[in-house]
C-alpha cells in the first residue's frame, strides 16, 4: 500500500497537503482493507466536525426549550395565584 501512488481516474482536492499516521500492526492490516484509505480518512473527520455541530445544535434547542419551559412554568404559577386571590 503506497500512500503516494498516483491514479489518473482519482479526484484530487485541490489544497490536498500530506500527513503521516502511524499505524499499529492491527490497524495497519485495517487500513490495508480500505480501498482508499485517505478518503475513508477524511469523510470520517468530516463526519465528526458534522456531529460537533449538530451537538452543539441542539444544545442550543435545549437551552431554548428550557427558557421557554421555564417561562411558560412562570405564567401558570401567576394564573394560578390570580385564580386563588378570587
């Protein structure tokens, strides 16, 4: 397997820079099973930037949904209170 080798049929990124990994013997014969290991590569780490994204989405839909909870919990304890001084 040679990182480097050239394919005329291959998309190529055009800001592609290299980067060395290494490899334990079992990951190795992982990698080996890839058919094209730098592109498995880089979906992954977009996956995971995808993921941290999206996280962090709905992170903010929580804290929204509790903002909203906590309004709306406010507004019946004060209907209730109006109702009990009648």
């Amino acid at each position: 397997m040679r990182a480097h080798r050239f394919k005329a049929n291959a998309i190529v990124e055009v800001d592609m820079r290299p980067i060395n990994v290494s490899l334990s013997p079992n990951t190795w014969e992982l990698a080996k099973q890839k058919r094209n290991f730098s592109q498995w590569i880089r979906l992954q780490l977009h996956a995971e930037r995808r993921v941290k994204r999206e996280r962090l989405q709905l992170e903010e839909d929580l804290t929204q949904a509790r903002s909203a909870i906590q309004k709306y919990i406010a507004l019946v304890d004060e209907l209730n209170k109006e109702l009990d001084a009648k």
